[in-house]
C-alpha cells in the first residue's frame, strides 16, 4: 500500500497526467487552452513538492526540540505556506492578466496534484477492497 502512495509514484503520474491533460487539450482545443494546463499544472506540481519538502523539514525539526522551539517552527512552517500561497497568486495573476493564457485551462491544470491524489487513493482502496482480506 506504501507503495501506491509513494511521493515519487505521485509525482509521476502527475507528470503522465499533465502531459495526457496537454496534449489532449491541444488537439481537442487549441494551443491557448494547452498552454493554460501545462502552465496550471507546472505550478501545482511544483508547489506539492514544495510543500512536501517543507513538512519533511518541520517534522525533522521536531525531533528532539524542546516545546518551545517546536512552537517557533510551527509559525515558520505557517508563514511559509502563506508565503507560497501569496507567491502562487502572483503568478496566476501575471500570467491572466499580462499573457493570452486560457483561464480554464489553467483551472484544469491546477487540478493535476488533485487528480493524482484522489486516484491514487481510488487505486488503494480498490486494491484493499479487491485483494480479498
């Protein structure tokens, strides 16, 4: 089960996901929508590695740290994601407002991450259901 709910397997099919999601858009569509995914989907991939990083380090901060230092790396671990978050919308906003970037299509794209994860956790739990334990 660990390993259908791997980061490495998850970035992957995110990866296989987007390029499906592009390509798909590109001859269903036009290259406006295309360039609308791939660009909602490179930024949602990044900030799941992103955040995946940071909660790595918080947890390794944790070990071993005093209550005190545990709160101080809480509140890093928080401005930080604001951080990312805030950073995020300045992207988005640059690319609707300065590029000829199909809003939809970067909707769509900023699902990948979601996607992936909702059928991965599909794919668990249909192999748990069907593995007959």
């Amino acid at each position: 089960m660990e390993e259908r709910l791997s980061l490495s397997r998850m970035l992957a099919l995110s990866w296989l996901y987007l390029a499906v999601l592009v390509l798909g858009s590109w001859v269903i569509s036009s290259w406006s929508f295309a360039w609308g995914v791939l660009v909602g989907g490179v930024i949602s991939i990044a900030s799941f590695q992103v955040s995946y990083r940071e909660m790595l380090r918080f947890f390794r901060s944790l070990e071993g740290q005093p209550a005190e230092k545990g709160k101080k790396t809480k509140k890093g671990l928080i401005v930080k994601f604001w951080l990312r978050l805030f950073v995020i919308g300045l992207v988005l906003f640059f690319f609707i407002k300065f590029s000829s970037i199909n809003v939809f299509g970067l909707i769509l794209g900023l699902t990948t991450v979601v996607f992936t994860i909702t059928f991965s956790a599909l794919g668990v739990v249909w192999g748990y259901y069907f593995s007959r334990r």
